[in-house]
C-alpha cells in the first residue's frame, strides 16, 4: 500500500493516507476517511468524492490533487512535503450523512483547498 499525498491548488502537501482509509493532516491530526468513492469527517459530514486522483468538493470543484491525478485544472508545482508529526488516535466515525447525488467534475478549483476543508 502506497502513501497518497494531498497537495492543495498551490502546490502544498496538505493531507496524507497511509492506508487509503483514513485521511491525517501532517500535524498527525484524524481528519477523514474514504466510504467507497466518498470522503467523511468523523463527524459524519460528506466531505466530498475521490476519483481520478481528485478530492472534489460536493460541488465537483477540485480541492486536492495527488501524484496520479488526471483531468482537472492545471496542478501547480508541488512544494516540499512536510515532516509528519505522531498521529493522533481517530475519533469514533459518527453515522454518516446520506451522500450527496454525484456533481459533474469541474475544471476548476475549489475556494476550500486548504485544510479548512476537514473542518
């Protein structure tokens, strides 16, 4: 199992998964993790949709990018990945809200790319 890396519309490596389950910030904080082709907080909220390579938001607007990703807006020049931190234990997954009928995919960026989008 690889590392997928998160890299916001500015080329910073915001998020990672080592087990293509669970989603951590690099402060070592529990953020999200996948359902299928979706992404949820914790706290049960759709987050939003995973394909491609893609985080898109619930609008299909690109939030993150990762090394494979294909299609979408232009991806910046990836910045220097910082040092992970200890990882935090993962709260208990809340039940999880009905996911949202599946938007179109956009070419555009998403104003949330930032880690403000796990919140």
């Amino acid at each position: 199992m690889s590392e997928i890396v998160f890299y916001n519309r500015n080329g910073a490596a915001t998020a990672y998964s080592e087990d293509s389950e669970h989603i951590y910030l690099f402060n070592g904080k529990p953020v999200a993790y996948f359902y299928d082709d979706s992404v949820y907080g914790y706290n049960g909220k759709h987050l939003g949709y995973f394909t491609d390579g893609w985080l898109r938001d619930n609008r299909g607007n690109c939030v993150f990018f990762t090394e494979e990703a294909i299609g979408g807006p232009v991806k910046p020049i990836k910045q220097i990945k910082p040092i992970k931190n200890v990882k935090n234990i993962k709260p208990i997954k809340s039940v999880r809200q009905i996911k949202p009928i599946k938007p179109i995919s956009s070419l555009s960026w998403s104003s949330r790319s930032s880690v403000n989008f796990f919140s």
